[in-house]
C-alpha cells in the first residue's frame, strides 16, 4: 500500500526524497511486486520441505546482479532499469523502478546469506559484493553531496563523481546531508550501521574541503518502546542500550549540532501519516 503513496511526486516533483536506501529483502519483494503483483510464501510450510525462497521466478535478480556488476553499477539501480525497461506488469509498485526512471539514487545494502536469492545456483557472490559496495558508495556521495551526476558514484576513496555518460539521467543537486532529514524506517541493524560508516565516510571528506555535516535531522520509525530522555544513550545492559536505532540514530550521529525523534507505531499507520503531513 505504501508504495502506491504516489511514488513520483513524493520522489522528484516535490524533491522531498532525494535517496532511497533498503536492505536486500526490500529489493526482492519490489522485484516480486513488480512482476506478479504479490509477495508472499508460507516459510513454515516450505522450509520443512526445503523449498523456502528457490522460486525461479525471484532467482532472476541474480542475473540482474551478475550483469550490473560487469557494467560496474549499483545493485539498487540495476533492479529498478530491469524493472522498469522490462516492463514488468506491476512496475507502478516499484519504488527501485521510480527512482531509476525519476533519477533519484536507490541503493541496496546486502548482507551475504541474509536473502532467499543467495540459495540459487546462480548466484554469484562477488557480483553481490560489487554491487553493494557500489551502492554504499553512492549512499556515502549522497550524503556528501553532489552536483547533476545521476544516480552513480565513481568507486574511489574520495567518493568524487563520476562523469555522466552520453544518454543517462542525471539527478538533481543535492547539497548532501547538511540541514536535510534521515529516516530510519523499521530497520534495527543494517540500516544504523550502514549509515554510520557512510557517514564517517562523508565527515571525512567534507573536513578535508573545509566544510561540515552535522546540522541535520534523524527520525526512527519502529515499534520498540522507548521511554526516558532519548537525547543520550541509554544506561549500558538495558536493553534499550543495544537498539541500535536509538544510539546510533537518536543520539551519537547528531550529538554536535543536529536533533532527532522517534516515532513509535505501525508503518501501515506512520507511512501515510507523514505522506499526509507533506501534502500540507
């Protein structure tokens, strides 16, 4: 239902979402919703018979991964160019699609192991790691920022753009992370960590240039309750103290100049919340 939040406008036309970052299993079920308008398997039923996760049909991301990798692209816009040049029955569900047609970064961050596609015989794990790495690199550029290169980031150290390439789309300036909003939307690990690690990367070339990304916003989306001041870590064996949302997100990243809440409450509730709070 989310994804049906009028995608577009919510992406580029108003330039609210100027990059959109999920783990390995939101790129499946994209994938699956694109192609045949469900996701959905009984993984009690089908992991007794050892069948959990080998569709055919879902195994050909792999291929996609493989052929992103030769052409040195991020796996993120990999998904979204098959999706939306294959034209895929349901491809209006697609939020990879979206950001593929709208030139706005999707990036994918995967852990090896963690998908149903890592079972098949096809899959080929440097491909996943090439195109993984790319992605966090065009999420560490993002929130540097960038100026017009579109949605791929050259995989250098010093994350500098890379050329646009005859027939591309370019995206839109993005001043990077300073005075703008990160939304952490249900994810405890992967998506605290990853940003954590792009963030220091960012830091660290924004210090060299003589600038600064520290005054911006983070919101966290779950259902954990919290309570007590969430300005500052909780007290450490709590076991608010390992919710890595709440440290990395609510307090350590935006300690020296930004600020940060936290929503509790279903994301059939949030989503449409906040969609609705924009269109104000």
């Amino acid at each position: 239902m989310a994804t049906r939040i009028r995608i577009d406008r919510l992406l580029v036309e108003r330039g609210l979402v100027t990059h959109v970052a999920m783990n390995g299993a939101c790129a499946i079920h994209d994938y699956e919703l694109s192609l045949i308008g469900a996701t959905t398997e009984s993984v009690a039923r089908y992991i007794r018979e050892g069948q959990f996760g080998l569709w055919q049909e879902t195994g050909r991301l792999n291929d996609i991964i493989a052929r992103a990798a030769a052409e040195d692209l991020g796996l993120g816009e990999a998904v979204g160019r098959a999706i939306e040049t294959e034209a895929l029955p349901h491809r209006d569900c697609s939020i990879l699609a979206a950001c593929y047609r709208l030139g706005v970064p999707a990036t994918v961050h995967v852990g090896i192991g963690y998908d149903i596609i890592h079972e098949h015989p096809n899959c080929d794990g440097a491909a996943l790691g090439a195109t993984s790495y790319q992605d966090f690199l065009v999420l560490a550029q993002t929130i540097l920022g960038f100026r017009g290169v579109g949605s791929r980031a050259a995989p250098r150290c010093d994350m500098a753009p890379s050329e646009s390439e005859g027939g591309s789309r370019t995206a839109p300036t993005s001043l990077g992370l300073e005075g703008g909003v990160a939304l952490n939307y249900g994810t405890a690990v992967m998506g605290p960590e990853v940003f954590l690690k792009a963030l220091a990367m960012a830091r660290n070339v924004a210090h060299q240039e003589g600038r600064e990304i520290r005054h911006f916003t983070t919101a966290v989306f779950d259902l954990v309750p919290l309570g007590g001041d969430l300005h500052h870590e909780a007290m450490r064996g709590t076991p608010e103290y390992y919710f890595r949302p709440y440290k990395t997100l609510l307090v350590r990243t935006v300690a020296d100049g930004g600020e940060s809440f936290y929503f509790r409450g279903d994301h059939r509730a949030t989503i449409p919340a906040l969609y609705r709070l924009l269109g104000d």
